[in-house]
C-alpha cells in the first residue's frame, strides 16, 4: 500500500525540502525532513521511514556515504536518490551505493511522486501478478523465500537492498528462464532508462549470493539476452 506511507526527506536545500514536504503531503504521504545525513540519523533512531528521498551533495557526509552506511543499518528502506549530477558515471555511483532509484535536478515533482509510488508497490515484494515459488529457492548454501524477498544462509539473514530483492524475485518466479533485461525492468515496474541499474543489482547480487561472483553458479548471463537464475544446492 503507498497511501499513508512515511517519507523521509534529507536535502540541505530549505526551499526544496519545504516544496517536496508541501507537494508530497498532498499526494495522501506522511511526510518528515531532515537538512543533513546527521540530522537523518537522528531520525533514524526513533521512526522507520518506508522511504527516502536523499540528496547527494550535501554539506558534511554525502548522501553517497549515507546510503553506504544506510544499507547496512537499515537495509528494508528504498532510497531515492536527488542530485544536480546527472550523468551515467553518477547514476551508477549512486546504485553501487545502494540507492534503488535515482533523479536528476531539476525535476518535476510529479515524477518523483510516480517513482515513489512504483518503488512502494514493489517493496518488499515485486508486482503481484508475478506467481511466486511455492517454496523457498535454494542457492547453494543459501534459500531466498521470494514472497519475503528474504535471503538466508547457515549464518542467518543476508542483507538485501529493495531492489535487490525484486531482481532476485523476478528471476526466482521464472527460474531456468532467460529473461531480457527489458523484461525484468518490466517486471520490476520500471522503465528502459533503468536497464543499466538492473546490471548494477545484478553485480551485488554475485557478490553476497556467488562464491566466485566472475564465474557464477546461480546467476548466469546469457550473451545478448539477459539473465537466467539456475537454483540448485
């Protein structure tokens, strides 16, 4: 459900932090600010967002370092990031970081209601009319349950972003398939410009699911068609 979900807003740009609080209030979001990546952590510490929409450049720590650490400690939250920066180079800095969507300024406020809305209805899940294994999918050592876009191992819970979770959902559900990357984005609720990202998912992914992430088991590329997920022990 995306109406009555709490939105954190961290950007030290008063006037935009007020705008976007204004705007989002009245698209049905609960809404709370913050003006640098300390003060968010502040906040951190007494509510669960269901988002964020983050600034990159910030006085202080960067919303890049922010995202890092946030992936860490609060590994459920989708993050959006806002920046002025809006080249290739910068998009997929910030997915490595561990953002699930990204915005260039300026931008229409319009849009990033759209993107917040989509990023909503897929996390934790991705779209509901993709039917789910009935049981957990087993990768080596490790079971992803995709109805709770949960992965577990002998040591306990394996932390994924929101986006990694739904890549690793959509391919769960058609499991032994080749799936393009415009599927998946599809599948995920995104658009063509967000082909790249899934590239960017599918690289974290190896690294907490392969023992070897440059010679997977699991997570295979077929060249010039996309991605297939093989499960097995």
């Amino acid at each position: 459900m995306t109406d009555d979900a709490l939105i954190l807003v961290v950007d030290d740009d008063q006037r935009l932090r007020s705008l976007l609080q204004r705007y989002l209030a009245e698209n049905g979001f609960r809404v709370t600010t913050a003006e640098t990546a300390e003060a968010a952590r502040d906040r951190l510490r007494f509510l669960q967002p269901d988002l964020m929409v983050l600034d990159v450049m910030m006085p202080g720590e960067s919303g890049l370092s922010l995202t890092e650490s946030l992936k860490d400690e609060h590994s459920g939250i989708p993050i959006i990031l806002l920046t002025a920066a809006g080249s290739p180079d910068d998009r997929i800095a910030g997915f490595e970081a561990g953002a699930d969507d990204y915005l260039a300024k300026p931008f229409d406020p319009r849009e990033l209601v759209l993107r917040i809305r989509a990023m909503l209805r897929r996390t934790p899940q991705v779209q509901p009319q993709i039917e789910l294994p009935a049981s957990p999918v087993q990768l080596g050592p490790l079971h992803f349950d995709p109805g709770r876009g949960e992965l577990r191992g002998p040591q306990g819970p394996v932390r994924l972003t929101g986006g990694e979770a739904a890549l690793l959902t959509a391919l769960a559900a058609k499991a032994h398939e080749v799936l393009t990357r415009e599927e998946i984005a599809l599948a995920l609720g995104t658009d063509e410009a967000s082909e790249r990202a899934i590239d960017v998912q599918m690289t974290r992914l190896r690294r907490k699911i392969e023992a070897d992430p440059r010679d997977p088991r699991f997570l295979h590329t077929v060249r010039g068609k996309g991605y297939v997920l093989k499960p097995g022990p």
